[in-house]
C-alpha cells in the first residue's frame, strides 16, 4: 500500500511540474495595452484593418460566386463593410485619436483560407457553398468582435463609439443569417 501511495504522490508532482513549465506567463511586448483604454484601441486598430482588407476581398468572392442571390448577398455586405470602415474612422475621431490599422492575423487567415477554397473547388453549386462557408466564418470572427468592443465601449463609457458599434453588430448578423438562409435553402443540397 505504502508503494501505491508513493506512486500516487510521484505522479502528481511530475505532473504539477509539468503543469508549471507549460502555462508560464507570456512576457508582454513594450508597446502591450496596459488597460482597458489600451486594448480597446489596439482591438479598434484590428477590426479596422480587418475592413479594410474585406472591402479589397469581397470583390473577389463575388466575382466568383456563381449564383446570383449569393453574388448579391456579396454585393450588398460590400456596401455595408465600406460603411463599417467610415464608422470606425468616426469612432476614432470621436475619441480624438488618428484613425490607424494594425494588421489583423485571424482575419487574414480567415481571407487566406477563403482563397484557398475558391482554388480548390470547381466552379458552380460547390464553390459557391465553400464561399458561404468562407464568408460565415468572416462573419463570426466580425459577430465576436463587434460585441466584445461595445462591451469594451459600454464599460469606458465611450457612448458614440457603443452606439456605432452596436448598429455594426447588427449589421454582421443580420448578413450572417442571410447567408445561412441561402445556405439551406439555395445551395448546400445542391452542391451533394
């Protein structure tokens, strides 16, 4: 019994161990947010960026998007996105900064395996479900962020900025449900 035990205590030592070395905080750069100011800024930073390089993207998607209701979902949400970059360049503004990107790496990995998708499917019924699949996930990373900056905006009582960001929110889920309706009802079963 008295062996059991000393295994059981070894064991959870190894592994406490093991624990501490793999979860060691991650030094922070110089220039990290040191605040809930600081990070709302830096993430404004990101999601506009991340706009802008939709608004150089959905042309692209649409061009070879080949059903017309999905060509036009497409058309309509680059509309809308070139409105989103006006609306976070006046959210810069109301907090008196310079409006600036900084380059967004989930977005642009979200871009690239939209790319990817159009390269590996045939054109038709096929790409254009990869393409609502693509564009989906665009929507939900945009969902994700334009709610955690209102509630950023709602706790640092940046009241223009939450109005904005709200309005935007909607925006994104409304074309994400759009794209789901067009998605069952258009061209998934189509694509089979």
């Amino acid at each position: 019994m008295a062996t059991t035990k000393t295994a059981t205590a070894t064991k959870t030592k190894t592994a406490a161990k093991s624990t501490t070395s793999t979860t060691r905080k991650a030094p922070a750069k110089k220039d990290a947010a040191k605040d809930l100011n600081d990070l709302f800024e830096d993430s404004l930073k990101d999601i506009y960026w991340a706009e802008k390089a939709l608004v150089k993207a959905l042309p692209k998607m649409m061009k070879n998007a080949t059903n017309e209701k999905l060509k036009a979902a497409i058309d309509k949400h680059l509309g809308e996105t070139e409105t989103h970059v006006a609306r976070l360049e006046e959210i810069f503004e109301a907090m008196g900064k310079k409006a600036q990107a900084k380059k967004c790496d989930a977005m642009q990995g979200l871009l690239d395996e939209g790319n990817s998708i159009i390269e590996e499917t045939e054109p038709g019924t096929v790409r254009d479900a990869g393409i609502i699949a693509a564009a989906q996930k665009v929507e939900h990373y945009e969902i994700a962020t334009y709610g955690t900056l209102a509630a950023f905006a709602k706790i640092l009582k940046e009241s223009q900025a939450l109005k904005i960001l709200l309005q935007t929110l909607e925006e994104e889920k409304k074309c994400d449900e759009l794209l789901t309706g067009l998605a069952d009802v258009n061209l998934n079963s189509k694509a089979v």
